[in-house]
C-alpha cells in the first residue's frame, strides 16, 4: 500500500508518494493524506511538491484495492470517489502553489493527481496514459475535466478510448509540462522553483490561483469583478506596499516578513 511522507525543506512542504513496488498507485489512505496535508496549511509554508518515489509519479488507482471495493455497497464506492475528489480539489484549493515532479510517467487517477497541480515539472522520457478502459472503468477523480481544458476532444478521445500513452515531449507543447527535465532531475528541478515560489507574495499567489481556477467556469463579467476585488484590496495590502516600494527603490522586494 502506498503511503505519504511528508519532508520540509524551509519553507517548501515535500509531499512523497511512497509505494514504489506498485508504481505508487494510489487509494482512500492517500488521498486523506494529501487532503490533510494541504487543507489549512502551516502559514510558515510557501510552496508545496509533490513527487513519487521509485522513479515513477503515480500508476493511478491500486487494482488489488478497486477490485475488493466491488464485493462492497454502492454507497461504499460513492464514499470512496468522494474521497478522491475532495483530494484532487484540495490540491486546486490550497492557497500555496502545488508543483508535481514527475519521474516515468503517471496514468489514471495519477494523471488527475498531477494535472490537478499547479506546475508540472517532468523528466522529458515520462508517459501519461489513461488505462481505465483496458479493465472496464472510465476516467475519474476530475481528468477529463483537466484534459479536455488543455487539448483536443480528439486527442482526449484516443487516451480514453485506446488508452494511447502521450510523451512528456507532447504535453510539453501543449503547455501542460511547465519544464522538461533530464531523467532523475524533475524533482531537484521542481525544487527550484519552488523555493523561488517561496520567496513570492502568499496572498497575490493565493489570489492568482483562485482567478486562474475560476476564469474557466465564470464569463467575462464575473471574472472581471472577481479580478476588480482582488486588485482594489492587495493595493491596500503589506505586500502591495513592499512590491511597489521596492520597484520604485530599484531593490528585490523582500515578501517574506509577516
């Protein structure tokens, strides 16, 4: 069974899918894990990665777990996907940015755990394929949703319907990956740049990732007031103040203090 580990490294939270002999494949227990982890998180914290162990992401939902699952109730498996959901949208909903490191590849409920991040960082031999349909299920935990935002119906089709693995290299160009990697390097990479995260504004990116999650459900009129409100209120705000001051003194602002 795959597990969580939890390292800290300053000011960045590193999230480790810790099931290697199974590709990190995934249930119920991580998917509290996660959720616990980035639900109210430590205001010290500024940045969060998460990675898997093994050179491997995530080969999604653990087989052994779903195929018990099925001598269960209907209400069982319910409360289970609402597990999965509630995880993947604590990811989208922490107020700190999310980077996934990913080594190998990731696939299913994988895939959705990694899309559901803010940036993905990926060695460029990776794969991402959804396999559900090559054991009778269809896609969850909110993929499609990710998938269909960012390519083609068509191209979503084939990964669903002939379970077609997609290089690194094409989510890449597509504007998925936000940087390609040698093997063995997504993650120090993935590090970088979240200490660099770190070293931001919290509440202009917590604003930032709220506009950019909402722009695609709301038309123009409701995002723009949503935009309006969080302008007019970081420009009376602490790191407004040390921004501005900070380009007018020619100096690196310093958004660390309180």
């Amino acid at each position: 069974m795959t597990t969580v580990t939890a390292q800290r490294q300053g000011p960045v939270l590193i999230l480790t899918l810790n099931g290697p002999a199974i590709r990190n494949a995934i249930g119920p227990e991580v998917y509290t894990a996660i959720t616990a982890a980035l639900t109210n998180p430590d205001p010290a914290l500024r940045a969060v990665v998460l990675t898997g162990a093994g050179g491997y992401f995530c080969a999604g939902g653990n087989i052994q777990s779903l195929k018990a699952s099925a001598q269960g109730t209907m209400a069982q498996a319910t409360a289970r996907t609402d597990l999965l959901n509630t995880m993947i949208r604590a990811i989208t909903d922490c107020p700190l940015p999310v980077i996934a490191a990913i080594e190998g590849g990731a696939a299913g409920v994988g895939l959705a755990l990694a899309l559901a991040c803010d940036l993905m960082v990926s060695a460029d031999t990776a794969k991402f394929t959804l396999s559900y349909v090559k054991i009778g299920l269809s896609p969850d935990g909110g993929v499609t949703h990710f998938l269909r935002a960012a390519l083609p119906r068509q191209m979503v089709m084939d990964m669903a319907l002939r379970a077609q693995p997609v290089t690194a290299e094409t989510f890449h160009r597509f504007g998925l990956i936000a940087q390609l990697t040698a093997p063995d390097m997504a993650l120090p990479v993935a590090l970088q740049i979240a200490q660099t995260l770190a070293a931001g504004p919290r509440t202009a990116q917590a604003r930032i990732k709220h506009q950019v999650n909402s722009a695609g459900q709301n038309d123009l009129a409701t995002q723009q007031a949503l935009e309006a409100h969080d302008m007019n209120t970081a420009r009376f705000g602490p790191e407004a103040a040390e921004g501005l001051c900070a380009f007018l003194d020619k100096r690196a602002p310093d958004f660390t203090k309180p």
